[in-house]
C-alpha cells in the first residue's frame, strides 16, 4: 500500500517560526514537504475559524508555531494563540477530529532546527493516526451575502 | 445584555438530521458580543456542522447569515428568500430570536444556544448575571447592587448567616450580593438606606403574573 503523507498546515507568525522555517531551509535541513506554511504577522492573528477551514478543505493535521512565550513581537499573541488552539481542540473533538491533530509550538528566529523537527514530529505523528476522519469528498460552502 | 453558550453539537446534528439545506442564522446584538452567536460564531458552527456530517457520510449544505437583530420583525422580513430555499433554520440568536423566526415562518426552527441570563462583562470573555428581570427595580435603594440576581436567596434584608468574609455559602466563587451592598452603601455614606426594612416583593411584576407584554401606547399600531 502507498505510504499516507499527511497534509499539514503551518500557521507561522512572521517573526519567529516563519523565519526560523527560513533559517532550517538556508541551513539546508529538510522537513517534510506536506507541510504547508501559511505566513501570519503574529499567532494572536489565527483565529479558531482559520483553524477549523484548514481541517474542512482537508488537512490532516494542523500546526500553529509562533515565537517563545515571552518573545512575542506583540507581547502576548502567542500565549493567545495557545488559549485558541485549546478552544479548538474541544471543537475538534465535538466533531469527532482527534485533538492530538491540532498542536501549538513555540520558537526563535534562529532555531531553524527546531522547526524542521517539529514538522517531522506532527508529520510522523499524524502519518500514525491516518488521514483526517472528515477529508474526503469536499462539500462547498453556501454563504449569503 | 442577555448572555448564551452554544448547545453540544451532538444536540445539534440532532435537530438537522432529517434535513438537507440548513440557513444558520446569527444575531449581530447581545450574542455577538458575548461570543455566543455573532457572524463569527456562524461561521464556526458551519464548518464543525459540515465536517461532522461528512464524517457520518452525509452531506449537509449550510447557509451562513447574520441579521442585525433577530427579534424583530423587520429584520427577520429581510430573510424570506433564504428561508424560503432552506429546510430548516437553525437559529444563534437567544431565545427571543429564536421565536421570533418561529413565529413567522413555517419551517422548523431549532436553537443553536441556550440562552442564559441577562448579566455583564466582568472581563474579556466572562460574563455574570446581574438583572433578574423582576419587573420593579430596587437598585436605587441597594446601592446598584441587585439582591435578586446576586443573591442565592433573592433576599430582601440580607445577609443570611451563611456569609463568611464576604462570600456566599453556595460556594466560595460568589461574592455576597448583601455584603456588597453594605460596602457599597457604606462607601457612599448611606447606610442609614440599610436601616430601611425592604417590604416583601410583590413578584407579580416578575413572571408570578404570567407573560409580561410593555404596550406603548403613542407608538403601538
Ligand atoms: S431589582 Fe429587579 S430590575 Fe433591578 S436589577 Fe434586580 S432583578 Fe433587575
Ligand atoms: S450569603 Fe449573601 S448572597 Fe449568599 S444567600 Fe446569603 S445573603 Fe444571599
């Protein structure tokens, strides 16, 4: 059987783990290439609907990286962030998503090993659950002016 | 404002089973503010709707619309035309929305929220009650300070014995509401107003009276 490789999206805030994505490629340290990074100015900006979009169009598992706590650019976006991700995770959970597949990191700029570790990490953990339970057929959304 | 939480999801995909096009309709007043109901809410409760259902193997298709106010009758006109398309409504307004929609439109109409009671923030993202509503209000003589909605026991001359260090006895996260008002009169130099015995209630104005309708008399058609 071919081997499952799993979609991951990345929430990355700018000043931090999308930079550290940057310094892990300039390093020439290679993660897994499902990972999808989406660049966002601060993790305080990912809210639970871009959370829970990401899981409807079919990603098998999410990841929100910002910066360590107490190094937001923005003061406390990250520690936000965290608080948002737990929301969803309970969501996730109502809908029958396992909640492991969501998880929130934290890094510097310059630890660009770091983050090529956390995308294997989410990658292989995921690979083990398998994909999404809701990916499939995509349904399209109806939205009213 | 009037305050609700969203029911579980299991509830809901309960309600939407035998249906295929759903209109979620939020409210842009009270349940937008306290992250109950808003245009946000819509969208989230589309999405979890959506993918539990697919996970189930069915397909449900879902509307979003949010209206300005959902308990009243012009806003809830403006929505014909998607009711008119949808199986069933599924509604995140409070409980006055709710019936609102229900009342003019024959299609089923299930609550998204249990609408909870008419309070404040207190801080960003809580909420606690602060008006029961009661129809005659004695705030004027309590320091602003309601003995109806903060007090356990709707106490018209409290304390009871069961406050200890300014805390209620049901529990240690519930300040006395009769402790506060002692403060509170206290610190506005009236306490000569606690001296005042307040006369039982008359809870007719309350809902002992039945349903409670305000008539305005120069605006009523
Ligand atoms: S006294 Fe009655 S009207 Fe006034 S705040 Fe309390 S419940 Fe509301
Ligand atoms: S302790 Fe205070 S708030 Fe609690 S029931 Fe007694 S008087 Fe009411």
């Amino acid at each position: 059987m071919e081997q499952f490789e799993p979609v991951i999206v990345a929430f990355c805030c700018h000043y931090c783990a999308y930079t550290a994505a940057d310094t892990a490629g300039s390093q020439r340290l290679s993660y897994p290439a499902g990972v999808k990074i989406v660049r966002v100015p601060c993790t305080g900006k990912v809210d639970a609907k871009h959370l829970l979009t990401a899981f409807e169009k079919g990603a098998d598992g999410v990841l929100v990286a910002g910066c360590l706590v107490g190094d937001c650019h923005f003061k406390d976006g990250n520690v936000k962030a965290a608080r948002r991700v737990e929301f969803t995770k309970k969501y996730l959970q109502e809908i029958g998503i396992e909640a492991e597949r969501l998880e929130m990191a934290g890094m510097s700029a310059g630890q660009g090993k770091e983050f090529a570790e956390t995308a294997t990490a989410i990658t292989e953990k995921i690979r083990a659950l398998g994909p999404s339970p809701v990916k499939g057929k995509n349904s399209c959304c109806g939205k009213a002016a | 404002m009037i305050t609700a939480e969203r029911k579980p999801l299991e509830e809901l995909l309960g309600y939407i089973a035998p249906y295929g096009r759903i209109l979620l309709l939020g409210c842009n007043e009270c349940v937008t503010v306290c992250a109950a109901g808003g245009r946000k809410e819509v969208g989230l409760l589309a999405s979890a709707l959506k993918m539990a259902a697919r996970k189930s193997g069915k397909d449900v298709e879902i509307v979003e619309h949010t209206l300005e106010r959902q308990c009243d009758p012009e806003y809830v006109e403006e929505v014909a035309g998607l009711v008119g398309q949808a199986d069933a409504v599924v509604s995140m307004a409070c409980g006055c929305g709710v019936q609102q929609m229900a009342m003019r439109y024959a299609k089923p109409v299930f609550p998204a929220l249990n609408t909870r009671f008419m309070g404040g923030s207190e801080r960003q993202g809580v909420w606690d009650e602060r008006c029961a509503g009661c129809g005659n209000c004695l705030l004027g003589v309590t320091g602003g300070i309601c003995p109806i909605a903060r007090c356990a026991k709707r106490l018209m001359n409290g304390p009871c014995g069961g406050s200890a260090n300014g805390v209620c006895e049901i529990t240690p996260d519930v300040p006395c509401a009769w402790h506060l008002i002692w403060e509170r009169l206290e610190a506005l130099g009236q306490t000569q107003q606690y001296m005042e015995i307040i006369p039982a209630k008359d809870w007719k104005t309350a809902q002992g009276g039945g349903p409670r309708k305000i008539i305005r008399e120069d605006l009523a058609e």
